[in-house]
C-alpha cells in the first residue's frame, strides 16, 4: 500500500532559468551529490533539478514501508511546487525506477529518459529482507562494506580511495529507517508491465561489471520500450556515473541533444 501523502524533497535547482529542465535521481544510499561529475556540464545547457529520495540526504525519511509509487508522486509534487511541467528525466538504480514510472504514469510530461544501471525487477526478496533487517537492527554501519564492493570495480577501489570513502561516508550517514523503507520498495516493485507503454525517447545505461543490476537487467528494459537505445560501460559497476564520469555526461548530452534542438 502506498502511503498516500507525500514528503517535500531536498533539491538543487540550478542553470538557466529559461533552459529545458533535466531532473537527476540518485540511488539507493546516496544523495543528490552522487551526480557532482555530471552537474557541471549539464547546468549549462539544462535547468538542472537535483533531489534526494525520501528517507535520503536532506529529505525527510516517514514511516515505511515504501513503494515506487510513493516515491515518484513525491518527485510529482516537487515538480508542481516548482511549477515544472515539462521535463527530461535521468535516475540511477532506485531512481531509474522512479524514472520507469513516471514516464509510463504521466507520459505527457516526460520528454526525454535515461535509465542508468537500473532494473525493472530487482530480486531476490530475501537480498532486501536481509538488508532491512540489518539497517533497522543494526544500523548502517554494518551494510556499508558489503553495499560498497558492489558499487565500485576493485580497480576504483585501489586507484580511487577518497571517492570511495565519501560513498561509504553518505551511506553511513544514511537514515536507517529511510533506507529500509526503499529497499521495500525495490522488492515489491515490478515494472515490467509498465514498459511496453512507455513512449518517451530512452536510452539504458548499464555497467559492465556491476553485478547489482548487471547488463541483463539493461537489455530488458531496452527490449520492452520501443525504441530505446542500450550502451554498456566497459570497466564499470553500479555507480558507473562515478567511476566513468566523462562517458556518462556525454551519453546524457547526445541523448538529450534534440530536446536542446527544439529549445533553440
């Protein structure tokens, strides 16, 4: 059951004021910040809408359990309040499926779509049962080694120390309750339905390596939207957008470009 009501969310809004507006969703674990290699290319030529998740970074964290649902009307409601009608929309993991769900429920208002290292179907339910357990007993100190390795190859691992650590620092920093509440919404989620409907221009992103949401999950997505495009990341893992900046932010450019065309 979804909640019902909805949780205003910490956001950057930054760039042109009269630019196309391009809107970043982070993971799971992570903050707006997760995008910092991306903003400063992107906020030139976009109206650059940052923002965290419920029960992540600066937003508040309610009582779970989630769903995807809850999380995407939360962004719905940001968008209204900033009087954003029209958008491009780009979410990583838990925000790709954010994504996935806006442009298959309010398809009018999704222009353009980038899907990064992401899945429709994310199992198996006892991963995310064993991860809520942990965070609601434990706290997140006890996640973040085994939640890290998954994030970064072990060679970012060795020549990226101070990037991997302010990951491990986020994550840590992460509300318990809040992060436990959208791994619930990861495992009950299926947005497999959903795909076939979705007519915005999309591409899928997935790294080469991760073994979270691995290429697999990236071809599904591909295959079920029509016409989406599909690039894999050759040396990266989950947070590819991290460890591959520079390939990331020009695929978003070339994606986006017509919606930059038409802005001219």
């Amino acid at each position: 059951m979804t909640t019902g009501t909805t949780v205003e969310l910490h956001h950057i809004l930054e760039g042109p004021e009269d630019a196309p507006v391009l809107v970043m969703a982070n993971s799971l674990g992570t903050t707006l910040r997760m995008w910092d290699g991306q903003a400063p290319e992107l906020r030139e030529r976009f109206r650059l809408l940052r923002y965290d998740h419920r029960g992540h970074g600066g937003s508040p964290a309610p009582p779970g359990p989630y769903e995807i649902e809850d999380l995407g009307r939360d962004a719905l409601a940001m968008f209204d309040r900033l009087e954003i009608e029209r958008f491009s929309f780009c979410g990583l993991s838990i925000g790709g499926m954010v994504g996935m769900w806006l442009a298959s429920e309010v398809p009018e208002r999704v222009e353009h779509l980038v899907l990064c290292c992401t899945s429709a179907l994310f199992g198996p339910r006892e991963l995310w049962e064993e991860r809520i357990r942990v965070a609601t007993g434990q706290g997140m100190d006890a996640l973040v080694d085994s939640v890290i390795e998954r994030w970064f190859t072990p060679e970012f691992f060795s020549s990226n120390p101070e990037e991997v650590e302010k990951a491990a620092r986020i994550l840590r920093e992460t509300d318990p309750e809040g992060y436990a509440g959208c791994c619930a919404a990861i495992r009950d989620m299926d947005l497999r339905d959903r795909l076939p409907s979705i007519t915005t221009p999309t591409l899928v992103i997935s790294g080469a390596e991760d073994p979270a949401t691995p290429p697999k999950h990236g071809e599904l997505i591909r295959d079920s939207i029509p016409s989406a495009g599909f690039e894999v990341i050759p040396d990266a893992s989950h947070l590819a957008n991290i460890e591959r900046p520079e390939i990331v932010t020009r695929m978003i450019l070339d994606h986006l470009a017509p919606v930059l065309r038409q802005e001219r």
